[in-house]
C-alpha cells in the first residue's frame, strides 16, 4: 500500500511506493516518479543520493531521483521547429536555456499511481496541449520493477495526440562509497564518442572522439581526480549488448543497460545539497548523475537520434540498474 510522505503544492498528497526483490529495496515517491532511496540488503548506506522529507526536492535537490522531462536535457535558447512550426518553450536556466521540461517539468508534479504490488510500481501523468510551449496532449508513464536478482528496471512510456518531442530521462544520482569526491569510483562507459559542449552546456555540433581527452572511459578510471574539468556531458553510446555503463566503488558494481542512445554524466560540481539519507550532508560530488536518454537539443539537429513522435505513437525507454557486490569490500 502507497504510504503517506508529505504534502505537495495546494495540499496534494505526496506518497511513498516501498518494492522489495533480490534481496534489494527500492523507494518511489509520487512526486516526479522519484527513485528516492535504493539499498541492498546489509548494507549500512543508501545507492541513490535523497532526502527523507519533500522541502529538499522543491529546492537544493530538484531533479534528485526524479524522472525529468518531457524532454530532458537543454534546448539552446529555448525554441525549436517541428513540422515547419517554430515553438518557444520556458526558458528556466538562466534565461537562455530550456532545461527538463520548463519551470514546472515532469520532476515537479504529483503523479497518479497506476498499480502497485511488491516488487513493481506504475505511476502516470497527463501534460495539456501548450504546457511549457510543448505541444500535444501527453500521456507518460513510469513503472519501476526489481527483478529477482536485484536488478532495478525502469520503463518510460508517453503517447502524444499530436506531434511532439519526447526524452524523458531518470535522473538519479549514485553513490556506492557513500563519500564525496567521486574519486573513489571506477566508471567505463561504452562510448566512444561525446558532446561537446559551449559554455551553456548546450552541444557544439557533431560528436567527438573521446580518445586523448578527459572523457575517455572506454577502459576503468576514476570518474574524476584534482583539477580535472567538469563532466556535465552527452556520452554517444556505441551499439551492443553489453552494459553502457560500470560502476565501482567500495566493493560495489553498478552495471546500467539501456535501449537509449546516450547517456548525461555530471559529476556534481558546484552542487551542495545538503542534508540526505543516512545523516549525511551532501556536498560538491557527492553523487554521480547517470542520465538514460535522447541527445541533448535534438530538436534543433536533425543528424542527432530524434524525438519527434508522431501523434497517437508510443515512445519508450528501457533501462536496467543492477548493483552488486565483487567480493572485496
């Protein structure tokens, strides 16, 4: 059964959906389709960096957890063309940038639980036709489900009347050490090339080879040491079966699968949370956001992976989130 968490805007309630398989637990608010707290049976420490209480998640932690969206990422100077239309959308990054949807994304709604049992979630959402100058009227739903062996699965799905942009994104941020730096963890990621970026975060042009760079994790390497550069970044997966992303830290591995065709890394910088799970306070990266999803400011390059969706199609996402333990902790 849903339990009760806290109040939303207007008195909404805000519940807490509990799944248990594998020997992992899971926590889900219906606020944003948080993934707010992840852990693996006898462990002292959370995976996923949340906060017990709502308040955190309307400020400091906005996004933390939350499924963003309806398009996820940055659209460079908050308008694009669809259909030979030219559409403005809320700029909410500092006025020249629109970042996850608008001022009021898909992170920053109460959503309505669909089916709930012990092991998996569905929760739903409706966006009107116009809402943060996106059209259409969408239908979006997130299930959350842990499989037997601990694995935790996530299924975006959204339907459009009419044609429009869709790149929704979990946008969790991780932690296997429960320490901040990020130094102590290993990361490959399955891509050979990236975006680069301008200093608005919004992607130059065509991909770049990561070899010779900052970003090259297609061998094991810390996430990040003294004085290198930021990661806030499109990671352009290569196609395979295998996992894009590996995790390790403290006798952990994390090993993300994902059907998307990139994946957003950003370490953390410049974030200070706060308090979190645990009696932790979060400072500058304290966690590692691995974003699932659709390339940044597609909607403005038509050589990008497109998220255009005619009307009545399904767009859907699949995603698998499996941490275990290597035996040397």
């Amino acid at each position: 059964m849903p339990i009760p968490f806290a109040q939303g805007p207007g008195g909404a309630p805000v519940d807490l959906l509990r799944l248990s398989n594998g020997g992992t637990t899971a926590q889900v608010l219906t606020w944003g389709a948080t993934l707010q707290d992840l852990r693996l049976d006898g462990l002292d420490r959370g995976l996923v960096l949340g906060a017990p209480g709502l308040t955190p998640y309307h400020g400091p932690m906005r996004y933390f957890g939350a499924v963003v969206g309806p398009v996820a990422n940055r659209i460079a100077g908050g308008t694009a063309m669809l259909d030979g239309r030219t559409y403005a959308f809320e700029r909410n990054e500092a006025g020249r940038t629109t970042l996850h949807g608008g001022h009021v994304g898909t992170d920053a709604r109460v959503w309505t639980v669909e089916a709930h049992d012990d092991t998996s979630c569905t929760l739903s959402l409706d966006l009107a036709d116009g809402e943060g100058g996106f059209p259409g009227n969408r239908r979006i739903t997130a299930q959350y489900r842990l499989d037997g062996d601990g694995a935790l699965v996530l299924t975006l799905t959204a339907r459009s009347d009419a044609p429009s942009w869709i790149n929704l994104a979990s946008h969790a941020y991780w932690s296997l050490t429960g320490r901040d730096g990020l130094d102590d963890h290993e990361m490959t990621i399955a891509a050979g090339q990236y975006l680069p970026v301008d200093d608005q975060l919004i992607p130059r042009g065509a991909p770049a080879p990561v070899a010779g760079t900052r970003f090259d994790f297609l061998a094991p390497r810390p996430v990040r040491r003294e004085g290198e550069a930021m990661i806030d970044h499109n990671f352009c997966l290569d196609p395979g079966d295998g996992p894009a992303l590996t995790l390790r830290g403290d006798g952990l591995r994390l090993e993300i699968t994902t059907d998307a065709p990139g994946l957003q890394i950003f370490d953390a910088t410049g974030l200070h949370p706060g308090p979190g799970h645990d009696g932790r306070t979060y400072g500058p990266h304290a966690g590692l956001a691995i974003e699932p999803q659709y390339w940044p400011d597609s909607p403005n390059h038509p050589d990008y992976p497109s998220i255009r969706v005619a009307a009545d199609e399904t767009w859907q996402q699949v995603s698998r989130f499996h941490v275990t333990r290597t035996g040397d902790m």
